[in-house]
C-alpha cells in the first residue's frame, strides 16, 4: 500500500434520528393521542355497562314519572300507559294545555303594566295540572308495583337506587361542590 494514497476524511453522515426538542414534542404528541383514545373508549366503554337514565321517550310508551320512571322497564312504562289511556288519560290533550298555560303566562307576563292577577290565575291552573299528573301517576305506580313479583320489585330497587346514584352525582358534579342553600354563580358573558 502506497502512503501517498490514503482515503479522504468522509464527511460525517447526517443523523438519521430526531433531535432533542423534537424528540420530547413527538413523545408528547403520542401520549396526548393515545390519552384522547383512551379517554373516547373508556367512555364508550362506560356508557354501555350503565347507559343514562331514560329521558322523555318518543313514541307510544312515552310516559314519565319523574326519577321513578327510569326504574320502571319500557314493558312496565308501556302497560302504564295503556292503563292511563283505557281510563280517559288523553296524553296529547294535556301537553297541548301546558302549552296554552305557556303561553298564557307568557301574555301575562309582558302585559303592561304587569298583569300580577293574570299571573296567579295562570300559575294556579298549572298547579291543579300538575297535581292532577301527579294523582295519576301515583295511581298508576302503585298498580304496577302491586302487580311485580318480589324478585321483579327487587330488581326495580336495584335500577331505582342506580338512578338516585347517577342523579345525585350530576347534582354533585353541576354544583361544583355548593351547599344546598348556595346561590349558583353567575352567569359569564
């Protein structure tokens, strides 16, 4: 081998990986990825073991007895409704007068100057609505608790109690930790 004949100095081959600051974004570009999937799945996750309370249901079985109504079963809501409607229950006539009352308030309250009697009257019919839903209602549960055997009435414990819980931590969660008799904040603009 000649000496004169040596290998030039090769240039140092550019680094192939991620420097520093890019390096650390990357990793936290990954892990906010897989926490928004871990959340998302979680959540899907949780909803179907313990699906929300129904809400107002469409349709021929739409009846609702305030937290006790997501206790009962669709079957329960719907013969419940059947026994109402073979007794006169006239469903469609009574939303229609709450949206008369509604409106009749609405009247009264834009009324100048200010109609405090109209008011009244309105509010009392509302009232006497309400408690006659109400009357109903209890009719209707109590027939329907009294047809249940043991195991279906325990099992209605369960989802009512189940219901009470979901209820009560939404009330905890939308009052961010107020006391009973705490003013909500105010508004932002």
């Amino acid at each position: 081998m000649n000496p004169e004949t040596t290998t030039p100095p090769t240039e140092p081959a550019p680094r192939s990986g991620l420097r520093g600051w890019m390096k650390i974004a990357f990793i936290a570009s990954v892990t906010v990825n897989f926490l928004v999937l871990g959340t998302v799945v979680g959540g899907v996750i949780a909803h179907r073991r313990q699906p929300p309370p129904p809400v107002m249901e469409r349709g021929q079985d739409a009846l609702t007895f305030g937290p006790l109504g997501g206790a009962f079963s669709r079957e329960d809501r719907l013969a419940m409704r059947q026994a109402a409607e073979r007794r006169g229950t006239n469903f469609e006539a009574m939303r229609a007068a709450v949206r008369v009352d509604f409106q009749r308030l609405e009247a009264a309250l834009k009324a100048e100057p200010f109609d405090a009697e109209g008011v009244r009257l309105v509010l009392a019919d509302m009232r006497a609505r309400t408690l006659k839903r109400m009357d109903i209602g209890e009719h209707l549960i109590l027939e329907r608790l009294a047809k249940m055997t043991p195991q279906q009435r325990e099992r209605f414990v369960e989802r009512l109690r189940r219901g009470m819980d979901r209820l009560s931590k939404h009330l905890e969660e939308r009052n961010h930790g107020r006391g009973p008799g705490d003013a909500p904040p105010p508004p932002e603009n």
